[in-house]
C-alpha cells in the first residue's frame, strides 16, 4: 500500500536502475578504486553471474535470491487467434526467486537475515 507522503506510482515517476547506475554505485562505495578498477570489478562480477547460469548452475546471493536455469520440454501449443497448433521447441529459462529478505524489503517492512537460505 502507498504512504500518502509517496508520489503515485506511475510509469512517468519510476527509474529503471541501470548498468551504470550500478557502477556508480560501486565507485562510490568504494573511493580507494579507481573508476576503471571499479568497472572491471563490476564486469567481472556479472561475467562469473552468467558463466555460472550458461553452465546451468544456480547463482544463489544470500539476502538477494536465487537464480535458476529450467529446462522446458519441446510441447504443443496453440495460436489463440487461429486455434492453429504449433510445436514448441525445448528450450532453456531462467527464473528468480527473491529472498523473503528482499521481498520484505520492497513492501516496506524491516526484516531481519535470520540465516534465510536464498
């Protein structure tokens, strides 16, 4: 529920958190790095994110949540504007699932990390 001190949440009044926004955010949280070294430490970390989600190996950030890699089997779907079927291919996704940490902490509510396993 929205605080009446909160604007209306509205396409216009939401910012999207970017690459660099994150990068930013390490450079400053960091002031012995350089910019540069904090780009490679940055880039590094989401190179190692998706070596492991490539290699189908969940990514687990304690307090964050859990990214997994399914596999979905090949099956019949159907185009709901024609009926029409059609064969959908196997395929790999990924999926996240937030820890209840940061679910708590995107409704507003102070949890505590009690030892959570996602």
């Amino acid at each position: 529920m929205r605080r009446a001190s909160e604007p209306p949440d509205t396409a216009a009044s939401r910012k999207t958190a970017t690459r660099a926004d994150l990068l930013d955010a390490v450079y400053a949280s960091c002031p012995a790095l350089s910019r540069a070294q904090a780009k490679q430490i940055f880039e590094m970390t989401l190179e190692e994110i998706t070596g492991a989600l490539v290699r189908g190996e969940p990514v687990k950030l304690r307090s964050f949540g859990l990214f997994l890699v399914r596999a979905k089997r090949e099956r019949i779907g159907r185009n709901p504007r024609t009926g029409v079927e059609v064969a959908i291919t196997p395929r790999r996704v990924l999926t996240f699932k937030p820890s209840p940490v940061l679910c708590a902490s995107v409704n507003g509510v102070a949890a505590e990390d009690k030892g959570h396993r996602t």
